[in-house]
C-alpha cells in the first residue's frame, strides 16, 4: 500500500501553504468549487464524513478515503489528529491521486 506516499505528499502541500487542514476547512474549500481533491481519514465521524461528502459531491470534486485514522493523518501534518483535508492545487491533487490509486484496494470517488 503506497499511503505513506500520499501522506508524504500531503504534509509536502501543506508545508508549501497549498493544504486546507480539518474537516470544516475542507469543506468549506469543497463548498467554494476550489477544491481539485478532498481526502478523509478511515476513521472520521458519520457527521463529518458526510459534511465532507456532500460539499464535495455538490462542487464536482473527487473524495478519497485514505487507509489511515485520523491519528496517522494527523501525526503527517504536525496535528495530533485530522479528519480530513483539502487542496486547491491542481499539482498536488493529481500526484496525491495517483498515489491512492496506485496504492490499491482505495477508491476515488469522482462527482460530476
């Protein structure tokens, strides 16, 4: 599973000022139809997930579920734990992507 590449490249956005952190901040990003991808942690809440969800299904934006807790997402962004998170960045949202989907067994759910 290639998860530690993708959240090599997450906190590489984020120290880069390119990573919206938390799910109200990824959320409100997937609201704005800036967001190019939202990702979630495994263990999220129903309540949060569906925040996420449903601002990025209404924006078009892809939702990935990565196969880490929150506690793992949040330790690769200098957080004790993270929910979710969300970039604008059209460079990081492709390579982050990519390596979900390299990763195998994860899924992209892409909204139109």
């Amino acid at each position: 599973m290639n998860d530690g590449k993708a959240l090599r490249l997450l906190g590489l956005a984020l120290r880069s000022g390119r990573l919206e952190v938390g799910a109200d901040n990824a959320a409100a990003l997937a609201a704005s139809g800036r967001a190019r991808l939202v990702v979630t942690a495994s263990d999220i809440s129903p309540h949060a997930a569906k925040r996420v969800r449903m601002a990025a299904e209404m924006n078009g934006v892809p939702c990935a579920a990565l196969p880490c807790t929150k506690a793992e997402l949040g330790a690769a962004l200098g957080r004790a734990e993270c929910a979710a998170a969300a970039t604008a960045d059209p460079g990081f949202s492709k390579a982050i992507a990519q390596s979900i989907s390299n990763g195998g067994g994860n899924s992209i759910e892409h909204h139109t």
